[in-house]
C-alpha cells in the first residue's frame, strides 16, 4: 500500500507530532488554515468515512476521546472546528481517514 499518512505513521515521512496513542497519530497540517491545525489519524488504514464500521469504529472513538486533549495541550481552549473530507467531492487528498481539527481564532462560518 503507497499512503502518504500510513508512512507518516511508520515516520517513513517526517512530521511534527503532537500526540501518538496506541490508536491514533496525531500532527501539525503542513499548510496550516488557522493558527492551530493538526490532522488527527487512525495508526489502521481506513480509507475514509464511509469505511468505517462496526469492526474499527473503536479506534474512530478513541480518536474523538483524544480530540479534546490535543486541543487543550496546543491552547484552544476558546472552541475549535473538526472536519473531515470524503471521496472526489468531498475533496478528500489523503485516502486515509483523518480530522482536521482548527482553531486559535474565530473562525469563519463559510470555512467548513
């Protein structure tokens, strides 16, 4: 499998972490959005959303349980925004499934 998070993981690619669990990875956005923008990645290859199921949501809820640690420890404690992108229109560039979590200012309503 060629997957640029899954090397990332592997710290085949290098990356500024922020958070590794048993689970999840987690790490700054190389062209951040907001002054705070880390993705948040199952450590599993799941290619999107639309491939979880009931066999990896798991590891999907340890990554939300997560979530709010990160954004505490990197200062948004003011309110942050996750995302994530799936398929062509949803405009997802990794076929890994990750959150983008940001935040650090208000954001704006159109920014979804």
């Amino acid at each position: 499998m060629d997957c640029l998070f899954c090397a990332i993981i592997k710290g085949d690619i290098p990356s500024k972490k922020v958070y590794e669990d048993g689970d999840c990875y987690a790490f700054l956005d190389i062209n951040p959005q907001a002054p705070v923008h880390f993705l948040v990645v199952p450590k599993a290859h799941i290619g999107s959303a639309d491939e979880i199921t009931e066999d990896n949501a798991a590891a999907v809820a340890r990554i939300f349980a997560a979530i709010p640690k990160i954004a505490a420890q990197l200062g948004l404690t003011n309110g942050y925004r996750v995302i994530t992108n799936v398929g062509e229109d949803g405009c997802q560039s990794v076929k890994h499934l990750h959150f983008h979590v940001l935040g650090g200012r208000k954001l704006p309503e159109s920014m979804a």
